[in-house]
C-alpha cells in the first residue's frame, strides 16, 4: 500500500517549480530551491523509513546511471532513488562494457541519448564533464561528481544532514579537513554552505589547498587544532592513499598524526560537534574508527540515508521540469 | 574584384593609405609593382602621371600594409593532414591577409633533417599562394635529447630552429644546441615552462583554476625556464628568440636580460594579447591553448610589453584541431587555437580601443619578424617582395568559426565582433585573396 508520508504531501503539493532543466552544479542553484530541495528531501527521509517505500512520482521515465569512475556508494544510491520514485534505472558502466571502446564521451552521450532517457546521471573523472554531456543531450543531466569540480548532491545531502542535526545551517562554523585540492566534494560543500550562512574553514597541509583558495572567502588552516577549534562540525575528506606516499604528504602515519582525526583532535571542536565523511573512509588514515563509529557523535551513517532522499528530491524536481515542457 | 594572374603586367595600387613600419610612413600614397616586387612607392597625394600600360587597383582610401609575416603557424602536413594541409593553411593565410608563414617542425616526421625541409618548400611552391618557410627541430624528433642536423636543414632553407611545444629540458643539451647554432647563425627559438611544473596542466593556476577542478601550472614556470635559458645565452652568446611570453614575472625577467644586452627578442601570441583564463568558462576547449590563457594581470602585462616594444613580434600560434579533438572534456581536449585568419583584425582592436598604436602592431607582424629572420618581406620599399595587403580598417565583421578558411575551426575568436577587414592580398605582385 502507498501511503504517503503527510509531510512530504505537504512539500509536493507546494507550487513550486525547479526551473532548471539539468543539476549540474551548486553555483546554479539559489536559496529558495536549496531549501525547497531540502524540505522535499526531508519528506523523502520519512518515506523511506517507512515499510512501503514505493511512490510513482517518476513512474514512466527511465534513469540511466552512466558511471565513467567507479562508484558503488553513489550509483546505488541513485538507483534506490530513482526506483523508490517508480522510475526504470538502467546501470551503464561504460569502462567495463563495449560501449566507450574508442568511444568519446559525446558519441557515448549521444548514443545513450538516441534509448531516450529522461534522467542521466553522470559521473566523469573529467571537470567539466557533466557540462559538456548536457549540452549535447535531450534529457535531463544530473552531476554525480565530475572530476575535481563539483558533486552538488553530496552537498545536498550533507545539508541535509546539518540540517537535521541543528535545526539550522545558518550560523554553523563548518571545517572542512583533508584533501581540499583534488575534492569535488569541498568544492560543492563550500558554495552551498555559504550560500545557506555558514562559516566555512579549510584544514589541511598547504599541498592539499587549492591555490588561491583564500579568495573563497573561508579561513584556511595548516594546523589542524586551530582549525577545529570550536567548529560545530567536521567533515573529513577522502585522501587517495597514493598521494600520501611522499607526493602530497610524507606518509600515512605523518598524515595521521598532524591531519587525521582523532579524539584528541576533536576536544577542539565545539563540545557538541559532529563529524562527516562522504565515504569511502580510510580508517586511522584521515579519520580514527573511534571517531567514526561513535554514533553520539559520527552523522556519516545518517548521509549515506540523507543520499538517498535528496537524489530523490533532485529526481522529482527535474522531472516535474520535464513534465511542464 | 578579379584575381590577376601576375602575368608580368605592372600593377599600381593609388589612392590608398600607406602604412609602412620599416620606414615609419604612414600617409597617402601609391605602389607600383612589375615582376613580382615593388618597383615605386609614392609617397604624398599625388601620385604623378601613369604610363598607360601599368593597371591601376584603385584603393578608395583603404589601408595598403606589407603583407603579415606569421613565424609560428602550425599545419597538419605532414602526417596529420585531416587537421590542416599546408594549401589549406596558406588559403587561411591569404584570406587573413598573411604573406608569409614559418611552420613549425613537430609534425610527422618531424622536420628534423634536411629531406623534410626540402618536402616543405617544394610544396609551398607547388601550392604558389603565399611564402612557406619551415622551422627545423632543434632536436632530433624534438624530443630533446639528440641535435638535430641544424646547419644542413639551414642550408637547406629552414629559418630557425625550435622545438615547438616541447620543452628542452636539459640544460646540457639546451647549452649545445644554442653554441652549435650559433656557429652557423641559426636563430634559436624556445618556449619557456618548467614541465615538471606544467606536466598535466590544462589551466593557469588560480582561482579560477581552483574553483573549476582544473589541473593548473602557475605562471612562475614560464619564468623559472625563461632564467635558465637566459643564463645559457649569456654562457653561449647565442641569439634566441623566446618563444610567446605571456606573463608579467617572465616579461620582468626578460626585460633585465635584454637590459644587459642578451641577443634575445621576446613573441607573443594573438590569444594571450586577446584572452584571458575567464574566457574559458565552461570549460570551453576552444580557449585550451599552449601556454594556458591568464590571469588578466598577465594580459595586461603582455599588452604593455607589446606597447613598449619590450615584445617585438606577435603571432597567431595557429594551431589547428578538429572538432573531435576540441569537443572532449576540458583536461582531455587538445590545445591550440587557429589563427591566421583572425590575426589582423584581432590585432585591430588594440588601435580601435587606442591600447597600441597602429604603426607599433603592424610594426610587430611585418618588419620586425622579417628583420629577425633576415626576410626582404614585411616592408613597403623598392625592391622588396611585393607582398601586400589592402583592408579596410573599420569594417566590422563577426567571426564565424564555422566559415573559417582553414580545414579546423578551433577558433577562441568564434562569435567575437571585430573591425578589419582584408579587402585584397598579394603575394609576389599576385592578387591571392580577393575579399
């Protein structure tokens, strides 16, 4: 039986319209569909902790999950989302199967494009990828990370996650620890949550902070303890561990022991703080298993949730686009 | 307008404005030409009684220049002739009013020995449009380690010798290619970056570069390379000619080097005077250049070393890729941009804004390469090449990459308006482009 939550009918039964045809980057968005975005993502949240999780929102439209990198964690999560909604989700993974031998990813695009998808979720380890695709497409192209530029529905998602934490995005002193240079995610994070009135902070080696990154209007931190100190949340980046071998750090245990987060690190923070990781972790690399299994005060279970219903508050958002054209 | 076919008839070209750096005029006048060079320049209104056998191309007070002198163009030929042959190159050319291009040895083969240097020429004469000269490598398949045989591809017609985008690395054999040439006065040419700094870099970097998830090579590369190899000029004493500066702390370098009377003399490309690293924008591979677009300071920079004349040459670093190697995503696109097309008019727009003055840019496309290079072309005088072109200073125009005479559109100019227009060109008292 479908029963839907009350308030996530209340949230789809509000008049507003997502005017963009593609969810390529935060830098697209505005306030208003940020916080439209989260209260439908928040509906979605109840929904699927529900015993019925299926809606037909999106019944009748097919989703593709067009993966150039690798990724269980995001691809699965687009694909419950997009199947809690009703809609046929087909997994390409052009790398494994014949489709991009020789292939660019203009004539994969195109190909793809010509089965008539609705919804083509793209992940590219080039920046800029997710762009060029849509601009050669007829559907609706939804970023799931490309390169080392953006992956809005992880910011969304660990809005959510804020969000739900605090009650409140504004005001929040946010650090974002780690990898900051080759992470997509830090980008996304750093536009939306100063969109939404949060005070962001870079914490890492001055190897892994973008060049010029102190124009982005955040402070940066070469010492983690400074950098923590009474912030209400944590968000700890994936570091690659072949970039800690000597290239962007000395090594795993010099890394962990000036930049990894442990209890000792983390008395800084404000004593209510939480800590995040979008996942796949290295434990007792960046992040200490002590920190990050401690549910009073680790939200990187809740995100892998809030993935799910803010993928299908982007899904329901474009499709809703696509049925007023 | 019909094309002449140079069939020994003189030609006079009246009523038209001279422009002529080598000699600094810049005033009414008229040329007569006969027997593929100019046999009078008239200078002043009155261009005196013509004998009744001369025909007479009346300019209607367009502007007459010598004939663009371009010593970085890239073609396909040999070995990648879908991007661009060397006819379709020269047909760019003449449409862009161009009179003589220096191609660059990194194609396949490579021009690295003097059989290729032979094959170059040859086919320049068989396509008779405008003037072809190759640049030999200044290593063997340019790729750093061997020289090349720079006195017999001298012999054999190149003009100087570089190799192209790939940097000489090391500094021993950088040292024995600039000692060698100079014994036979082959020009070296080099452009500056550290490549242990630029190796992967698709961007300058910045926060542009940073807020785009771009790979990106700080501008100080440019400057670090440009110091070793003025250190070797200096060890050396050979002439080289540094290949497209495009930022502020190499000019600074650069500018001490000469200042201390180093042979060296400095080019700049059409899309570092024109672009900067914002006009990439969304990721837009057209704008993917070798060195990357800069920052706006670094623009700025360049603009006023042209204006002082600290750069002396400009070039169009015609680059020529076709749309399947542009349209991939921004890091894996390939760099380069066509330009012989768009070079006068893009050069234009620094007299139009009143940045430079016309006399200095033409200045920088004509006299001052050819001098560099010991060519009789890129001057109104007697004697001299009658290689022209007439064009209309203020006619605006829209470019339309996908109108583009050359065989790649990969144009950064693509939708930019711009005044200039070639209305003629001559190449050897032979109209070759009739706009």
């Amino acid at each position: 039986m479908n029963t839907t939550p009350s308030g996530l009918n209340e949230v789809l039964q509000r008049t507003f319209s997502f005017p963009k045809r593609h969810f390529l980057s935060v830098t697209d968005l505005n306030e208003v569909e940020v916080a439209n975005l989260l209260d439908l993502a928040d509906g979605f949240v109840a929904l699927n902790r529900q015993h019925s999780k299926k809606l037909d929102l999106l019944k009748g439209r097919t989703l593709m999950n067009l993966f150039f990198e690798n990724s269980t964690r995001t691809q699965s999560s687009f694909e419950l989302a997009g199947k809690r909604l009703g809609a046929d989700v087909v997994n390409m993974s052009p790398r494994s199967s014949s489709i991009s031998k020789g292939e660019t990813l203009i004539d994969t695009a195109v190909t793809l494009n010509a089965m008539q998808p609705d919804l083509l979720v793209v992940r590219h380890a080039s920046s800029g990828a997710a762009s060029l695709l849509s601009q050669k497409v007829t559907c609706s192209v939804v970023n799931a990370g490309d390169g080392q530029h953006e992956h809005p529905t992880q910011a969304l998602l660990d809005a959510l996650s804020m969000r739900r934490a605090f009650g409140r995005i504004a005001g929040l002193s946010v650090a974002i620890c780690g990898d900051v240079l080759h992470s997509r995610v830090a980008r996304s994070n750093i536009a939306l949550l100063q969109m939404l009135g949060a005070e962001v902070r870079l914490v890492g080696p001055p190897t892994l902070i973008p060049a010029a990154a102190d124009r982005w209007n955040v402070a940066i931190h070469h010492d983690m303890r400074d950098g923590i100190k009474g912030c209400d949340v944590v968000m700890m980046l994936r570091l690659q561990l072949e970039r800690m071998d000597g290239v962007m750090a000395p090594s795993q245990r010099e890394y962990f022991r000036f930049f990894g987060l442990d209890r000792e690190k983390l008395a800084f923070a404000a004593p209510h703080v939480r800590v995040m990781h979008p996942g796949p972790m290295n434990r007792g690399v960046e992040i200490d298993s002590d920190v990050a299994d401690d549910l009073s005060v680790s939200l990187i279970q809740d995100q892998v949730e809030m993935g799910v219903a803010a993928r299908m508050a982007v899904l329901t958002s474009l499709s809703a686009r696509l049925d007023n054209d | 307008m019909t094309l002449s076919q140079g069939d020994g008839r003189p030609t006079a070209f009246t009523n038209v404005r001279l422009l002529d750096p080598a000699s600094g005029y810049d005033g009414p006048g008229a040329i007569v030409v006969g027997d593929g060079v100019i046999t009078d320049v008239v200078k002043g209104q009155d261009a005196g009684p013509l004998s009744s056998d001369i025909d007479v191309v009346d300019g209607r007070g367009a502007l007459l220049l010598p004939g663009l002198v371009d010593i970085r163009v890239k073609t396909g030929e040999p070995g990648a002739e879908t991007k661009e042959t060397l006819k379709s190159a020269a047909l760019a050319a003449a449409a862009g009013g161009v009179t003589t291009i220096v191609v660059q040895p990194d194609t396949h083969p490579v021009v690295d020995e003097p059989s290729v240097v032979d094959f170059i020429l040859r086919r320049a004469r068989d396509i008779e449009l405008v003037n072809v000269y190759p640049a030999g490598a200044a290593t063997k398949g340019c790729e750093g380690l061997r020289m090349a045989e720079i006195g017999l591809m001298a012999e054999a017609g190149c003009l100087y010798v570089t190799d192209a985008d790939r940097p000489i690395v090391d500094s021993k054999v950088m040292r024995r290619v600039l000692s060698y040439a100079r014994s036979f006065g082959v020009l070296v040419a080099h452009r500056p970056t550290d490549p242990w700094l630029s190796n992967g870099a698709a961007a300058s970097e910045g926060e542009f570069a940073s807020r785009m998830g771009l790979p990106a090579v700080p501008a100080i590369a440019e400057k670090i390379m440009l110091e070793r190899d003025l250190a070797l000029v200096e060890l050396t004493g050979a002439r080289l000619m540094v290949d497209q500066l495009t930022t502020a702390a190499a000019l600074e370098s650069f500018r001490r080097g000469r200042d201390r009377g180093l042979p060296v003399i400095a080019t700049t490309s059409i899309n570092h005077l024109s672009f900067n690293e914002l006009d990439i924008g969304d990721y837009r591979t057209f704008c993917k250049v070798e060195p990357p677009l800069r920052s706006e300071d670094d623009r700025q920079a360049v603009i006023e070393a042209v204006a002082s004349g600290l750069i002396s040459v400009i070039v169009s670093a015609h680059a020529p890729a076709p749309a399947e190697d542009k349209r991939l995503p921004y890091d894996e696109a390939a760099p380069g941009a066509v330009g012989l097309q768009t070079l006068l008019p893009a050069l234009l727009a620094f007299h139009h804004e009143g940045r430079i003055p016309l006399i200095d840019l033409i200045r920088a496309v004509t006299c001052a390469p050819a001098d560099l290079l010991g060519l009789p072309a890129g001057r109104l005088a007697k004697g001299a090449p009658a290689d022209l072109v007439l064009c209309d200073l203020n006619a605006p125009l829209r470019v339309d990459a996908d109108k583009l005479v050359s065989k790649s559109k990969n144009s950064p100019f693509d939708g930019r308006r711009l005044q200039g227009k070639v209305l003629r060109t001559v190449v050897a008292g032979r109209t070759v482009f009739a706009g």
